[in-house]
C-alpha cells in the first residue's frame, strides 16, 4: 500500500551535521551480540522538548516499559555552550576515547558497563520496540517497513525540511515558494489520507503516528514563527489533520510528553532569527498534559 505520493517539489539535502549520531550499537536477540535484552539493563537520556527525544518517550510509554528500561529526563535547554549536557559527559567520555564533541541526548545507556549502547533515535526505538515488547503492542506491525518509512521520510522532507526551508528569510523568494508548495502538498494529501482514517497506517496506533504527530507538533511550536501569517492560514486550513494531532495530545503517550513551553524554551535557545507574522496566527490549542515542566522531572525507573 503506498501511503502518500512523494511531493514533486525537491528540497536540497543539508550540509552533512557535525551532530550526526556517533554511536550505533543495536540491542541483540542473546548474549552472544553484546548488548542483549535484560531488563532494568538499560536507561535512557531525553530531553523530550527535542524531536527525536519526543518520538522516542512517546514509544516507550505505548510499549508499556517503565518497568524494563529506566528514563531519565533532562532539562530543555543544554546546559554547555556546544549545545551539550553536562551531565551526559561522563558517559561520552566512558565510551569514546578522547571525545571532543558535545554530549547530546537522546542517549540509550548500558547501566552495566556506565557506557552508551546508541546515540541513533530510529534504532533506539525500533530496539525497544522488538527486544522489549514481544509483540503484544505492535507498534511496529509486521509487514510494515515500508510504510513507516515512507511516513518517517514525508514527514522528514515534506514537513520538516520544507517548513524550514519555507521560513529562511536569507533564502531565494522562489526557493521559499517552492519549498512553501512542498509544504501544504504533503500536508494536503495527509489531510485526505485521514479523511477517513483514525490512524496513518493499520487499525491502531503505531509508530508511524508517532512520527507524524511529532512533526506537527514542530510545525506548529517552532516552525510557525519563521512563516508568514498567510502561510500559517493555509497550514491550519486542513482540518482534519489538526484534529487527528489534538486527538492524539489527548492520548497519555503523547501528551503525556509534550511540553509546549518547554519546546519554546530550547527554539528561543538555539534560534535568533526574527520572529515572522505567523507567529501570531494560531494553529492548535494543545491541551494542557497536567504534569510538572520537564525541567522539573525525576528519573523514572
């Protein structure tokens, strides 16, 4: 099944980051690969104002694994200067001599040996997902590579990358309007692809709402202030998929995470560009979760 056509509208690949995921262990079937699947074994770092972050809290509460895979929680904004934390050094440090880069989450860690297994979100989830789970949730249904992949690129290049493209104001107009048209595209056919569906893919929820979820939610926490006020009019024109991401915040696994202000917080962070009109044009009232901002969090065992 093909989920949504590809936008024709191509956006420019990225200058390769600096932050790509330097760790890319797997958790194996046995012990004979290394890092196997124990309970209470591993732990991991989020940051969930973070996307990748998010994505990954988001799963380990639909798989149910408080109890195999400890969390702890960071604060919304690094606390070093590189855009790193302070407090994951020590596990950069235990796992790769001389490390010089910055200490990011998220960070999947062998609680027996005080060094990181994966730094790679995609991994760290699907792990959980199939070393933990047992298949009682299927948040990763079988079959279903494909699709989530080609959900898991829509959202990376037709919503993400287009929206970021749109709103750079040092950008060509043109290459603005076309990523702009990239943009509401996908976000047009998404609108009519859950027209009549309650989830992206299968009967339930799945990993592939997860990150479609998430990416809405960058949409309109970060990337609606770089946009016009226009351009914001047209994304929030497609109702039915703002309905389908306020019926997902409504879910514990979902807006169980978000933290709207917290997200705020680490955009203002990172990002000094100006605020465009677009900001003042709102797209969805997110509900508010009831638990303490996630600077405040405790570890979760």
């Amino acid at each position: 099944m093909s989920v949504i056509s590809p936008a024709p509208h191509t956006i420019a690949p990225a200058t390769p980051s600096p932050l790509a995921p330097v760790f890319r262990g797997r958790i194996g079937r046995d012990a004979r690969s290394g890092h196997y699947a124990v309970p209470r074994r591993y732990r991991l770092h989020l940051s969930t104002a973070d996307p990748a972050c998010l994505r990954i809290a988001v799963t380990h509460t639909l798989l149910g694994l408080d109890d195999a895979c400890a969390v702890t929680f960071l604060p919304a904004v690094p606390d070093r200067p590189d855009g790193g934390y302070t407090e994951l050094s020590p596990l950069y440090d235990a796992s790769a001599h001389r490390y010089t880069g910055p200490a990011l989450a998220p960070v999947l860690s062998d609680d027996w040996s005080g060094r990181i297994v994966s730094t790679h979100a995609p991994d760290i989830a699907r792990d959980l997902a199939r070393r933990f789970d047992g298949g009682r949730r299927a948040v990763y249904p079988r079959g279903a590579e494909s699709e989530i992949e080609a959900v898991e690129r829509m959202c990376a290049q037709g919503i993400d990358a287009a929206a970021g493209s749109a709103g750079k104001t040092a950008a060509e107009p043109a290459a603005r309007a076309g990523a702009l048209g990239t943009l509401l595209r996908t976000l047009g056919s998404l609108d009519n692809w859950l027209m009549h569906r309650d989830h992206m893919i299968r009967d339930r929820i799945t990993v592939a709402d997860v990150e479609l979820w998430v990416a809405l939610v960058r949409l309109d926490t970060v990337h609606r202030h770089h946009l016009d006020a226009g351009a914001v009019r047209d994304i929030a024109g497609y109702e039915t998929l703002w309905a389908y991401a306020r019926r997902l915040a409504g879910h514990p696994a979902f807006g169980g995470h978000l933290d709207v202000d917290a997200i705020a917080r680490r955009h203002r962070a990172h990002c000094h560009a100006p605020a465009a009109t677009g900001t003042a044009v709102q797209v969805v009232t997110w509900p508010d979760s009831g638990r303490a901002p996630s600077d405040a969090r405790a570890d979760r065992p």
